[in-house]
C-alpha cells in the first residue's frame, strides 16, 4: 500500500487528478519529495497529453489507482539540484517522459532498455520506491533523477517538443529498431493522429517513402501538403488498397481503437513488418495465414530508453522536428479529453501548465 504523501513528503505541489473513472479532472493538492543526491528539480511549464492519459483516467486498461494525475509529456526549467547531479544545473531546460525509475540491474536496463524493465516506475500510476504513488505533468513541479531527465536543445521549444517525450520516441523507436529508417523504403503510417504525424516526420527526415493510411478522406491534403507524406491512402477504399496490396516494407501502426489488421497486412510486402504502437482497450483479431503468406511479421514497441530518447530529441531539433499542437489552458483540460475521445485535435493538446495552473498557496 502505498504511504502518505504527506506524511513522506514536505514538498507541497498541486495539479488536476481524477478521482473516479468518469475521468473529469479537478485541482488536487499533493506533496513531491526534497531533492535527493542525484535528483533534478524542475519547474513544469507545459505538458502534453497523450491518448494513453485518456484511457488511464477512465480506468479503460484496468490499472488505474485513483487519484490519477496524468502527463508524462512534461517539459520545464530546472529549480534545484542534488549534490551528486552532474548532467544538469539550476536554469537549464528539461523534459521527463513515461519512465522515471528503472531497476538498473537487468538486462534491458544494461542495454539502454529501461522501458522494458521488469521494475519500471512510470511517471504517474505507479508506486515509486519510497512507496509513494507517482503523479505527473499536470502539475506545477516535477522531482526526477537525473538519469531519467531529458537534456533539451536550445533550438527545440518547449510547447511544441513536449509531445516527442512519448509521441515522438514511441514512433522512432520503431523505425529505428526494424530497418524501417533507410532511405528509399516504403513505410506505411496508420492513422494520423499525434503519433502518426510525428511518424511522417520523422520517416520523412530518414528519406523514407511514406504513406499514409487513413479512413478519413478529408485528412489527405494535409498529410501530403502539410506534413510531406508521398502518398494517401484511404483503407475503406477497395480501388485504393488493391493498387496499393503488397508495396509497402513497413507500417507503423498508430491507431489506438480496435480495427481489423488483415487490410495493413494485405499491404506489406515480402518480410514486410507491421509494427503496432497504439493501445487499444479490447484485443485485436490476428488471422495467422495472411502472415504466414509472405514471412510478415507483427510486432509492438513501446517507448524508448534513455539513451533513445536522447537521441530522438537531438536529432528532432537538428531537422526542426516539433508535433503540431494546441496550446490550451489547464481549466480546458477536461474539454481537451472530450475532443480527444472524437478525434478531434490536430494534432496534439498541450497544456500550457506554467501560465494557467494556478496554485492555491
């Protein structure tokens, strides 16, 4: 069970939590930890929201613990560090993501995998090792080791590079890990959301060919002309998906509601890899012999470690890579969640936490 906050904590802190599985978020006081030895402390000036905040404030993936306080997109200022912290100093700028504690020890922590570590701490939801329940980004100060801050490039923004925190290492990871990143490839983007704009992005700066697949006709104009995607290809089009059957290396598929794959499996070339990143709530059917017609594999990944992510945000702003967003007040946040749950946001929230998050002390 997880030990008072207030009781542990002297550090007060205020953010927005959810309380039950309606999801609604209202203000919540809480308490951080003192900075130890090798923590950073930052002031949170924005944060993003991600999908996978939806599903957790609603308790859709069955691991909720109430209060929820969301955001691990979360960029800011440093304010204090530890006596023993030699990456950063009071004044830089910084970003946390999803991982704020790995056990250091196994083998995926030894190669720079802290994301699959067996004792991975998340940000928000998760039980730290003081006992204390993690809570993140929609709040006003953040406490992390250093080994789990990310250094940010003085070109990068804050607002717009928050979401490449989880967005955008969620789809580098990928395409790095499968060979998806040469020049020249065919890559597949599934939805057009805030990971898979990032994945255009991103794929677009490897000198990949990409596509996007979409069921929304209207998205195509700005997939190619705004985003530079190659090609639009709407998937409840039959005309469309027999031209495009077996051309494609890859497709990383972002979507995070249920939807059939045998159609992106149908567009995979021989080897052909499609790698999913999206989290829907129920399970997803998965025919075997469309697969077994052509060596296809599919596969999933999530995140990155901390050496990657590192490397994603350094590259980002050497090719001027941000997410496309809407800046918003905290008070909208609930409104943000409605929106998301529609579709409706091109192409990610963030919350502007340092000019609307008012304190009470």
């Amino acid at each position: 069970m997880a030990k008072s906050q207030e009781v542990e904590h002297p550090v007060k802190a205020f953010g927005w939590a959810a309380r039950d599985t309606s999801g609604v978020l209202s203000p919540f006081k809480f308490t951080r930890r003192t900075t130890g030895d090798h923590d950073v402390t930052f002031k949170v000036l924005y944060c993003g929201i991600c999908h996978s905040d939806l599903h957790m404030v609603k308790n859709e993936w069955g691991v909720t613990q109430y209060p929820v306080l969301p955001g691990h997109e979360l960029v800011g200022i440093v304010t204090a560090i530890g006596s023993k912290v030699q990456k950063f100093k009071v004044g830089d700028k910084v970003g946390v993501g999803t991982i704020v504690e790995s056990c250091r020890s196994c083998d995926n922590c030894a190669n720079n995998l802290e994301n699959y570590c067996p004792k991975l701490i998340q940000t928000y939801n998760s039980v730290d090792n003081d006992g204390a329940t993690t809570y993140g980004g929609y709040s006003d100060i953040m406490v992390a080791n250093e080994h789990f801050v990310v250094q940010w490039p003085e070109n990068m923004p804050l607002d717009a590079g928050a979401p490449l925190l989880c967005a955008g290492i969620t789809v580098y990871s990928p395409l790095k890990y499968f060979g998806l990143d040469k020049p020249g490839m065919h890559l597949g983007v599934a939805g057009l959301g805030g990971l898979g704009h990032l994945a255009v992005k991103f794929a677009k700066a490897f000198g990949v060919k990409v596509t996007v697949i979409s069921t929304s006709p209207s998205k195509k104009e700005e997939a190619i002309k705004q985003l530079g995607a190659d090609s639009f290809l709407v998937i409840r089009d039959p005309d469309e998906m027999q031209a495009a059957m077996g051309t494609m290396d890859g497709i990383i598929d972002t979507i995070s509601a249920v939807h059939p794959l045998v159609p992106l499996i149908g567009l995979l070339k021989t080897h052909g890899k499609l790698v999913m990143v999206g989290g829907p709530e129920k399970p997803l059917e998965l025919p075997v012999f469309p697969l077994l017609m052509g060596r296809k594999l599919v596969a999933g990944s999530i995140i990155g470690g901390m050496k990657e992510t590192q490397e994603m945000i350094d590259l980002a702003a050497k090719h001027n890579i941000t997410a496309n967003i809407e800046l918003i007040p905290m008070d909208y946040v609930n409104t943000a969640m409605e929106r998301l749950v529609k579709g409706d946001v091109r192409y990610r929230f963030v919350v502007d936490i340092g000019n609307t998050l008012n304190a009470p002390f």
